[in-house]
C-alpha cells in the first residue's frame, strides 16, 4: 500500500475474474483503486470480463462513481444510434461535416463480400477520409483473414507466420497487420514470456513502458534490407536464410536489451519445412496490388479501444440481431464496439436475404440504406 497508495486502471471493463480477486486484494490493503470504462465494452466474456465488476465497484460504498458523457468521437449520427443501443445520452462533441457521414447499412452477399470491402474503398475516397485510418472489421478471426487473404503463405508455424507478415507487408502495404503477427511470433520464440507480452508490444497507447521493445520489433518488421525480408525473394533460399541471421540477431537484442531469452529449440521452430523455392508473392502480383489504397482487415477484438476514420462491421444474421438488441448480450456488446470505433463513416453489412426482414429495426434503431443521403 505504501508503494502504490493509488491505482488507476483504464479499460476496466476488461476486468477478469483473476484480476478482480488481486484489485480485491488491493482495496483490503488499503489502496485506492480508481476505474475508467465502459461496461458495455465487456467483450471478454471467456476470461470473465463482461464490465459486472466496474459496474459493481461504481455503487460501493465510499466509491464517488463519475460519468463520462461527452463523446469526443464520433459524428453526431454515429453517436445517436450508439446512445439507442446502449440506452444512454452522450452529447457529440463534434460537428455535423460537411461531407459523406453517419450510419449506413449495406446487403451483401456471401460470394460477393470482397465486392463489398471494394465499395467499402470507394466510399471513404468520396467521403474525403483516410483508408490507412479505417477498417473492415469482423466478428471472427477466420473470416478477416479470408478477406485480407492471409490464407496460403508458406511454411509451418512460426516460420509460416513470418512469412504471412511479409505478404502483408509487401502486397497488402499492412505495416501493422504484419507488425502483430511478427509479435506473435518473436514471443513464441521466447523461453518463458511474461503474461500478455504480445499485449505489451503491439498496444503502445496501453503498455507506454515497452516502447523499447516495440521499436526492435517494428524496425524489425518493417525494413526487409535488415528485418523481415522480401516477400519477393525465393522462399527455402535467400528468404529464410536471410530470416534465420536476421530473427537470431533480433532475439539477441531482445536478450541483450530486455532479459528475455530464445527458446532452446530454435532451430526447430524456425525450419524451412513447407516453403518452395518460389517467392513468397510474384512481382506482377505486388505491383497489381499496390495500386490500390491498403484498407486493414481485422477482428473487432483487436480494433477495440481504436478510433477509425470509418469501420464497415460485416455481420451475419445472428451478429446483426444482437447488435439491434443492445448490450444484453456479448455478441451485442462486441457490435456497439464496432459502431463506436467510427469518426465519420459506418457501414453495416448485412447478409442480402435478411436485409427485407431486418430493414425496419435497422431505420428504427438510426440506420439509413446505403445510397441514402443524411438528413441535413
């Protein structure tokens, strides 16, 4: 207690049950233990974490529970149909824009989601907003990574995941797409990780005191002439050789500058079993895609805590009826998490054969059809 007499946890709606029993231990010592979130954030329901326990703290006894009602955030549109789902009043900071914004559910069709991502792209240029700054985002990993096509690389285990990191750099242009998985990779090379450590490096807003080790990784990832080579080069010659000097000296860094020590067993886990002397992507397939703004393709999960010039959220039908149905529920909650990353710009996608069913509650709830102009 006398070391840290206050304690302050921000995104305490991801309380778990094995924090809640440590921060329990703490208020019994004495501490003053401050929490900044928003229940309806609870996404982490597997872990115990679905915001009960900030809800809990703010009506103890001698806990001064404050609101936080002022969204620095969003549009004023955008802001109204997360007050409807959340059943709250929060005031828009923000002004009307001049230019295309709100919400806007669009249908689709399985066989056509990439169609999709593509008008996606077409209406943030018209909108005049950033695609580096926006992003698709999906309830599950299987379906992000079908759609930013990190499918087929290469190789097997971390090696394969290296080599996914480098297409996404070098076709998809996504420098932090292929920065998290080369975090994911480094710390399955690592003997005995701390908890989280992937955590630590890739959420710099969150964990500031691991800046050091974040830039070894990110200079790593992002510099093919000394880090994670080309994708272009052959794969079971010049690419892994390259990769093999280069992850052995970054692990040496990491161990030199952090304490942290490579895995006995790294020759295993980084052999070139599954790669082909073909490169990793053709040429003619990188020069193709670069002529396209890079939009990033993830997982809600991952994209929490984000603010996003503009979000298309791509649910099914299930996902699309929670998210009508509020935060009663985790799939609703990971829903208003999508609708609340955006600034400027919100698409729903919903499947095509429920959308005549869905529209109503869509258009009551604050959607408009896409095609449809913001009331002035």
């Amino acid at each position: 207690m006398r070391r840290y007499p206050h304690i302050l946890i921000d995104e305490a709606q991801d309380i778990g049950t094995v924090h809640q029993a440590i921060i329990e231990q703490l208020v019994g010592a004495g501490c003053e233990v401050s929490l900044i979130g928003d229940p309806n954030q609870g996404i982490y329901e597997f872990a115990g974490a679905n915001g009960g326990f900030l809800t809990q703290y703010g009506q103890r006894g001698g806990v001064t529970a404050l609101g936080l009602t002022r969204n620095y955030r969003s549009v004023p549109p955008i802001l109204a149909l997360a007050n409807q789902l959340s059943a709250r009043a929060d005031t828009a900071d923000r002004a009307t824009p001049g230019t295309t914004h709100g919400a806007f559910f669009v249908p689709y069709r399985n066989a056509d989601r990439e169609n999709l991502v593509t008008a996606f792209r077409a209406a943030i240029a018209a909108a005049d907003l950033r695609p580096e700054r926006s992003a698709v985002l999906c309830r599950g990993r299987e379906l992000a990574d079908r759609l930013a096509g990190n499918r087929g690389a290469p190789g097997q285990g971390v090696v394969k995941g290296l080599a996914q990191a480098a297409i996404l750099r070098d076709h998809k242009r996504d420098f932090l797409g292929a920065f998290r998985l080369v975090a994911t990779c480094i710390v399955g090379l690592l003997a005995d990780p701390p908890q989280g450590l992937v955590g630590r490096i890739t959420q710099p807003a969150r964990y500031p005191d691991d800046r050091s080790l974040r830039r070894l990784v990110w200079a790593f990832t992002r510099n093919p002439d000394s880090g994670l080579p080309a994708a272009t080069l052959p794969g079971d010659t010049h690419w892994h050789v390259q990769l093999l000097d280069r992850t052995r000296a970054l692990l040496a860094a990491i161990e030199r500058n952090h304490g942290l020590v490579s895995t006995d067993n790294l020759g295993n886990k980084l052999a070139r079993r599954g790669l082909t002397n073909a490169p990793l992507i053709a040429a003619a397939d990188l020069v193709a895609e670069n002529v396209q703004p890079r939009i990033r393709v993830d997982t809600v999960h991952q994209a929490k805590g984000e603010s996003l010039d503009a979000v298309l959220y791509i649910a099914n039908r299930e996902h699309a009826d929670a998210l009508l149905t509020g935060i009663d529920t985790e799939v609703g909650r990971i829903g208003y998490v999508a609708v609340t990353r955006a600034r400027n710009l919100l698409w729903l996608g919903v499947p095509a054969n429920a959308v005549d069913e869905l529209r109503p509650a869509l258009m009551a709830r604050g959607f408009l059809e896409a095609g449809m102009a913001p009331p002035a």
